[in-house]
C-alpha cells in the first residue's frame, strides 16, 4: 500500500463546491427590465425550470436584487417574474410531506 499527501492545490480541487455558471445572457436580459416590473421567461431546448431558476436567480444576486415568480396559467414553458430590489422580502411556498 503506497500513501501520499495531496498538494494544497489538489485539496482545494476537492473541496471547493463552488461551480462557476455563466449568467452572462441571464444578467443581460435582467438588466433590461427594472426594479418592480415584471418579465417573462420561455424555456429553450432541454431547459428545465429548475436550472433556469436557478441561473437567474444568480444573475439577480449579482446585479443585487432578487426574484419573485408566477406560473403562468396553461402554459408549461414560460413563467413570469419579477424583479425585486434587494432588501424586498420573497414569501416563498413550503412543499407539502406527502405521506
């Protein structure tokens, strides 16, 4: 059996959990629309919402403001939000334990 010390580089490879995601298109798109207003998201391809939510909610920190959602009502692949500043509070929904 042959043990080896990783390097302080190796380590930090591993436990780094940070994964850098480019939100470049989703802080363009928010840039456009203001604190308040509301927009309008379509998904593309294989998007799913969760992955969409999830860049944009990212986008949204970095430009210091956060998102509120809404479905929007018989159509599965677009969903309306807002933008909302940064010290707005978001009421989220809990999920249910069904038993």
């Amino acid at each position: 059996m042959k043990i080896l010390k990783l390097s302080d580089e190796r380590v930090a490879e591993l436990t780094s959990r940070k994964v850098k995601v480019d939100t470049t298109e989703y802080r363009e798109g928010l840039s456009t629309i203001g604190v308040g207003e509301w927009g309008e998201l379509s998904l593309e391809g294989d998007e799913t919402f969760r992955t969409v939510k999830r860049r944009l909610n990212l986008a949204a920190k970095e430009l210091g403001s956060t998102i509120k959602y809404k479905p929007v009502p018989g159509d599965n692949n677009k969903l309306n939000f807002q933008r909302l500043g940064p010290d707005t509070p978001v009421q989220r929904r809990r999920r249910r334990n069904v038993a």
